[in-house]
C-alpha cells in the first residue's frame, strides 16, 4: 500500500474509532495495514480485527507475480503469513490492541453478531471473494461508520475490478456515499439502511 494511501486509511480509522466500535479489516497478509487499524483503535479505547487464512491470495501463490519466496512453510509448502504478521504486531508494540481471527472470512462473518464501526476489505480479489467480503460484513457497519475498499479502479487496464465492483455496488445500495478517494482507496460513509 503506498504512503498516500495508508495515511487514508489511518485518517478513516481515527474517524471510525471515536464511534467506540471495533475497526475490521479482511485481508491481514503480513499486517502493515493492521498496525495502522491498531494505532487509531489504541488511541480511542478500542480494539482493530482482522480477518485472514494467512494463505495467500490468488497473486500471492507460487508463479504469480506477488509471490513472495520468504513466507512460504518449509515443512507444508503452502504460504503461511501469520508468523510474520505476530512478529510485525510485537515490533509495533501493538498486540494487545488486535484480535486475529485466522479463516475464511465468510465462516467469520457468518458467526460475527456485533456492530462495526469500520469495515476495510483488502481480501481476494476474485468476484467471489470480494463480493462474500462485501456481504459479510458491511450489514454489520453501523451508520455513520466506515466502509472502506482497497484496490477500487475504474479501468481494467490498472488492475483488478471486483474491487471496483463491490466499490459500485455499495454505492448503488443507497446505504453508503463516498467522502473520500485516494488513488484505488476509497472511503465510503454507512447513511442507509439498504445493502
């Protein structure tokens, strides 16, 4: 995530903690958006949960072009982030302020019953994945609160578009209307009802 970008979401995540509610997010990877999530959660009373299998998403997976060599388990050979997110969690001083939830996030939404005040989706970047995300959990952002999106780009030329998709979809549900863009971040406050 490039600086202008992180400084976005830490900017949202300082808005959406004062409401007092839990900051999520989908797609932990190796936690450099966590810890931004966790420094607005510590500073309003609150905790930031983030959401991953610590597997990969499609362009992480061996041949892909994000592939990266280092997190890959020796002994499963499948990639395994979560050690190196706890490792970036302690060096931040920041475990205390993160609950990690290691799954599928459509199993932990399904479970989830309490109100959100912010809702960061930087999962998989398939149809399926983001729209589950999108599904999952946005009904349980309360007004007011933040649904923010990463990798949002209106021309396929620049990446992917289930991002961009479910960035449409929030919007046309009435239930959200954006106040911020910054690059493919995009901001988006809950004024409705209808997702």
């Amino acid at each position: 995530m490039p600086a202008d970008e992180g400084l976005a979401l830490y900017a949202a995540a300082v808005e959406a903690a004062r409401l007092g509610l839990p900051l999520l997010e989908v797609g932990t990877y190796c936690g450099r958006s966590t810890i931004l999530l966790a420094g607005a959660a510590r500073a309003a009373g609150t905790v930031a949960v983030t959401v991953d299998h610590h597997r990969g998403s499609e362009e992480q997976q061996p041949g892909w072009e994000y592939h990266d060599s280092s997190v890959v388990d020796p002994v499963t050979g499948l990639m395994d982030t979560l050690p190196t997110f706890r490792r970036t969690l302690f060096a931040a001083g920041l475990e205390e302020y993160v609950v990690a939830l290691v799954g599928r996030s459509p199993r932990a939404a399904a479970l989830w019953g309490s109100p959100l005040g912010l809702v960061f989706v930087d999962g998989g970047h398939t149809d399926e994945h983001a729209s589950a995300d999108y599904e999952g959990w946005a009904p349980h952002i309360v007004r007011d609160g933040l649904l923010v999106i990463h990798d949002v780009f209106a021309d396929p030329a620049d990446g992917g578009q289930a991002p961009y998709r479910i960035h449409r979809r929030a919007l046309e549900s009435g239930a959200f209307t954006e106040i911020s863009a910054t690059r493919s971040l995009r901001v988006l406050r809950r004024t409705g009802s209808g997702i």
